[in-house]
C-alpha cells in the first residue's frame, strides 16, 4: 500500500466517522436526549479528523488542478472517494470550532481555480450550508471564533462566484441560493464590533462580506451594498483593482495596510521614470518599478516601529527647509556685521573703551579679516550653529536610512531606483555635513555653502540643474580638449613671443607653467577675439600678421568651436529634458498607464478619464495592492496568488490590457438583451 493510499483511507474512515457521529447526534436530538456523547467513543474534535481535513486541503494549495480532481475523481482507483462531497457533507454536521474552520479552507482550496470542482459543491447545496453558517448565532463566550467562522464562510462563496460574468449559468445558480439580505446584515454586526474584544477578526469578517457584496454588486449593476459603502468607508480602509484572469476581468478587494507610506520623492519618481515607448513597455516598468517601491515600504516600516527614526524620516522636510533657513537667515545677518576694521574703528570707540567682543578688531593686526559682530552675536550664532548641525545630521540620518538599501557598488539596469555608492549626492550631503561644522568655527561664514541646497526645495530648479548637467560625460570631454589648446599656445608663446608679455599687466610668462596659467587667465576672460595681450616691442606691421594669425585661430578654436559646443551641449539638455517631459505629460493625460486605453475611446464609451485614473485604474491602488500581497500572510484566493506570481515575474499578463469592466459590463448588458 502507497503512502498516499494509506492517507486516503485514513481520510476517509476520519469523515466518514465524523459523519456517523452526526447522525446519531441528530437521532438523539429527535429521540429528546441530552447530554454529552462521551460514551460513543467518536469525539468530533479528534485531532486525527483535523489533520485529515488538513492534509486534503494542503494537498491542493496553489491551485494544484491535478492533485483537485484526483481527490475529487481518482479514475485509476476500483473504490474512488469524492473528497470534495465528504467534506460538503462534514460542514453540515459540524457547526462550531476548528474543525468547521478547516473544512471551509480545504473546500476552497479544493475548488479555487477549478469550475468543475465548483459545480460539483454547488450541486451539493453548498451554497445553503454557507448560508446556515453566515446567519447562525455567535456564542457570546466565543465571539472571536465565530467572526473568523463566518471571514471563510465569505471567502469560500467569494471563490464560487470568482471569474464570473452576468451570463454566465453557474454564477446565476450561486446568487439565486445567496441569502443577500442575511450577508447585509451580518457585515453590520461585524462592524458593531469594531473597538471590541475580537475587533480585529471582526474587521476581517466585515471586509471579506463587504468584497462579497461589491463582486456581486458590480457583476449585476446593483447596488447591494448600500448605506454600508459609507460605514465602510469610514471604519475600514478597503482598495480595488481590476485584473485580468483567465480571460476575464476580475475586481479584487483588499484591505489597505495601516502601515507603509510611498514617500513623495518616489512618487514623483515613478510619474516620470516610467519607460513610455509602448503600452508593452509601460506596463512592464510599471511593475518593475513597484516591485521596487513595495520594497521601499517594506524597509520603512521597519524603521518606522522605532519612534525616534521614525520621528527623524517621517520629518525629512523639516531638516530640508531648516539647514537653508538658518543659512540664510546667518548670511542676512552678516551682511550688516561683516564690515572692513578701519571702518569699524574710525565709527566708533575712539574713546578707548572697546567692547570686549570687539576687541580683536581693534588689535593692531591688519591680517585679521573676521567679523566684527554687534554684542550677542556669537551666543546666536552658537545657537542657531547647533540647530543647523542637528538638522545636517538628521537629514543625512533620514536620507541613508531610507536609501541604504538602493545604494549599491554595481551598476544594474533593471534597477529603477538603484543609488550608486559614488552619486554626487552622497558627496554634496558629506560636504554639506562639514561645513555645518565649520559654520560655527568661522562664525558663520561657511554657511554660505547650504544656500544651495533652495535647489533640493524647489523642483524647478531642480530640473534647471538636470538640464544643465544632461550632458555632464560630454562637457568633462571638453575640459581637457580645452586645457591642451591653452598649453598649445603658451608653448608657442613662451617659444617665440615671452618678452611680448607685460608683467605689471598680469601677463606673466617667464617660465611656460606661468605662461600657462596666463594663457587660461586670458582665455576664460570676454574678448572681441583672441587673447589680446600687450605685445610689448612688437610694434611693426609685420608682427601684426602674426598677431592674426595666432588670435584668429585661437578665437576660431577656443571661442567659436569650444565655447559654442559646450553652449550647444547644455541647451540639448534642456530641449531634451523638457521633450523628454512634454512626451510623458502628454502619455499620463491621454492614455491610461495600466490598460492603454484613450482619453478619447473612454469618453466615447460614457466613461469619465477623471474617474477611470482616479478609480478604476488608480497606479498608487495597483502599488498598494502588490504591497499588500507582498507582506499578507493569509490564504490567497486563486485571482490573488496568480497576480502575485505574475508580479514577482515583472509579467504584466494580468493587467487589464486594452479593457476596463466598465466597458465589459456595457458590451455584456447590450448582448443579453
């Protein structure tokens, strides 16, 4: 006998004894004998039944078509036994405990994914037993046990009307045996015990009927739900997506999780990153991307458990806008109090009582280029110094504990939000980081600095930056094209023309490395052409042919081909830029980043755009939707694990390409009639 063989036969001896003790529960029930049954020697909670139960369920997890239809079939068997029907038929024996819970789960692992294992649990009434279930009491000692009874109750008949459509036969069996009224019902009561013991499974309970009642709702355009929309609404935080599953467009409830937040500076990534090239293209970025995000949140819920770092990232603008403020704030001040000594000293005090605080600018040092500051400016520059460091730290803290795990050594490419160890970045906050502690030490001076960071503030100049820098490798090319034109000359300079230069002039070119130094001075300078240099003693008219000659094909190299190639490189980056911007703006207004649809083909099908991006297809419900799968521990309806798998793969079958149910719902309403 085969390891399998043996387990089914202790299966089925498990229900089919289980079964036997319901009957002759429900003998003495008519014979009017109470008491317990201890004496039968057949307990209903026996762990072996639970574990028979158990096993067929996990048997059949993932949708496993094949091990389904062989419990339910077993054709290469002389004596087959349908565990799907013995399982129907524990539920109506067993009303309350583990044992009831583990049966639902195994149904629907039984039958997920499978329309043949369906029809034969609704043609065994399975439907009327879930009704019994749904509307059955809990006990007020039990209240827990029974909200988590009553979520598998309506995650099994969720399974049953999955992949459906309103012309489809088996749908029509399931909503006419549904006790709707009863479903309604029972959500409110779940929602009355919100904020009680048991609150949370209750809030599971409430979910799984409210995603029930929207699925049979949007398949029929009624309204089944109601006033409880609002109530939901208000105690609960329920997300929908459309996918596409097996040829049909599915609408998928979840719950959103209370923790994780996309942070703005991902969002905007994202809006603009995103390969726009085809609807193939789109949508496949579209889920590398948010694989990536789903990431992201995952690591900042980490941090955020600790109060003190979540405190320090969820405040990430505050160090921002503070580390400019203050520096601006100082630099204002300076304005007034960084003043020339002889200044200071013929204004004031000629009585010989200097203040302490001015008493270094009256020392008799004419090297000393401090400040001399008003009485207190020191304290407030220690002060302000202080915030100023603290704000450095804080911003350096929030941004490498939010972004340790995208800085990488390696350059990857299907990477959207890969962070290389050597980004300029890193070096500016390093550097920002050490003159804030400098600041203090130069009282105040070195502050300056931060009065760049208004270019993290402000996303125009941001984009003014990019621009700028679009061809940064091409315009380093140009510096030591550069540099070797500059030495060119001052080898021809200092060769043949060094008693030309004039020294008190600033034209120096007794050696060639000053002769260079001259020759860059000169060529970074505007000029009608050339470098326009004295030529001292080289009066004649024959010099001037020479002079010509070398001016004229520096001005030609250096300013007419150079300087106009690096002016040519930065305005290609900001036509490219804004092109690059314009083109998405124009895809994100038009076409819809999840199915492809146009604005135009929308409108013409009754359907608002403002709407259908808002609603139907939101992206930022589709990245809450895969985060949810991502950190969700529970059982996955077939829809649901199918999505994940598909999205772990960056595949982007499911989503609902070229079709919203909007406008599937339409077409089928005009076919049936």
């Amino acid at each position: 006998m085969s390891l399998f063989e043996w387990c089914s036969e202790n299966i089925v001896a498990a229900i089919e004894g289980n079964n036997q003790l319901c009957m002759i529960q429900a003998m003495r029930d008519r014979a009017g004998i109470d008491g317990p049954m201890d004496d039968i020697g057949i307990v209903s909670t026996t762990p072996i039944i639970r574990l028979s139960v158990q096993l067929i369920g996990a048997m059949c997890e993932g949708q496993y078509t094949e091990m389904q239809n062989y419990l339910r079939l077993q054709d290469n068997k002389l004596v087959s036994h349908n565990f799907l029907v013995m399982l129907i038929r524990l539920l109506h024996c067993v009303r309350s405990g583990e044992l009831l819970m583990d049966t639902m789960k195994s149904i629907n692992s039984m039958i997920s994914a499978n329309d043949a294992a369906k029809e034969t649990a609704i043609e065994n009434d399975i439907v009327e037993i879930l009704n019994s279930i749904v509307a059955s009491e809990a006990p007020a000692n039990d209240i827990e046990n029974a909200q988590e009874i009553k979520a598998n109750a309506y995650a099994l008949l969720s399974t049953l009307v999955e992949q459906s459509n309103m012309l489809s036969e088996f749908y029509d069996k399931v909503r006419e045996e549904l006790d709707i009224y009863t479903l309604q019902s029972e959500i409110n009561n779940h929602l009355g015990l919100l904020g009680t013991e048991g609150g949370e499974k209750a809030q599971t309970a409430a979910f799984k009927g409210y995603a029930l009642l929207k699925k049979i709702s949007s398949l029929e355009k009624k309204d089944f739900v109601g006033k409880l929309d609002e109530e939901i609404s208000q105690k609960l935080k329920v997300g929908s997506v459309e996918v596409q599953w097996k040829g049909h467009l599915e609408k998928v409830y979840y719950p959103i999780p209370k923790s994780g937040h996309v942070r703005n500076k991902i969002r905007e990534e994202l809006i603009w990153g995103i390969n726009r090239k085809s609807k193939f293209d789109k949508q496949r970025d579209f889920l590398i991307w948010s694989q990536e995000i789903v990431e992201d949140v995952a690591h900042q819920r980490y941090f955020m458990s600790v109060p003190f770092i979540n405190w320090i990232m969820a405040h990430e603008i505050w160090w921002d806008w503070l580390v400019f403020l203050i520096a601006l704030v100082v630099q204002l001040w300076l304005l007034k109090e960084w003043v020339d000594v002889p200044w200071v000293v013929k204004s004031k005090y000629t009585n010989g009582s200097v203040p302490e605080h001015l008493q270094k600018c009256y020392d008799e040092n004419p090297s000393f280029i401090g400040v001399c500051p008003s009485e207190g400016f020191y304290f407030t520059i220690v002060c302000l110094g202080t915030v100023h460091l603290l704000a450095c730290i804080f911003l350096v803290l929030s941004y490498f504990l939010s972004s340790y795990h995208r800085i990488s050594l390696k350059f990857n490419p299907n990477k959207r939000m890969l962070i290389q160890w050597h980004s300029f970045y890193h070096f500016y906050l390093l550097a920002l980081l050490i003159c804030s502690c400098l600041g203090i030490w130069s009282e105040g001076i070195a502050y300056c600095f931060h009065l760049f960071h208004i270019a993290t503030l402000f996303d125009l100049l941001g984009r003014v930056i990019r621009g700028a820098t679009t061809h940064a490798d091409q315009l380093l090319v140009c510096v030591p094209f550069a540099a070797i034109i500059a030495y060119i000359y001052a080898i021809i300079y200092f060769g043949a023309f060094r008693k030309m230069f004039d020294n008190t002039k600033m034209e120096y070119c007794d050696t060639l490395g000053r002769c260079l130094v001259t020759v860059l001075k000169n060529s970074l300078r505007p000029s009608a052409g050339g470098h326009n240099y004295s030529w001292k003693g080289r009066k004649s008219f024959d010099d001037l042919w020479m002079r010509l000659l070398i001016d004229a094909s520096f001005w030609i190299l250096f300013t007419v081909i150079g300087l106009n190639v690096v002016t040519s490189l930065i305005l290609d980056g900001f036509r490219q830029l804004k092109a690059e911007r314009e083109r998405a703006l124009k895809d994100m207004t038009t076409l819809c980043t999840v199915c492809g649809l146009s604005k135009d083909h929308l409108t013409t099908n009754g359907i608002s755009w403002s709407t259908h991006v808002e609603r139907e297809h939101n992206i930022w419900s589709y990245v809450t939707f895969f985060y949810y799968l991502q950190e969700h521990d529970g059982r996955f309806s077939a829809v649901e694990n199918e999505v994940l798998q598909k999205f772990q793969k960056a595949d982007p079958s499911f989503l609902p390409s070229g079709r919203c149910i909007s406008i599937d719902t339409k077409v089928d309403l005009e076919t049936k009639k």
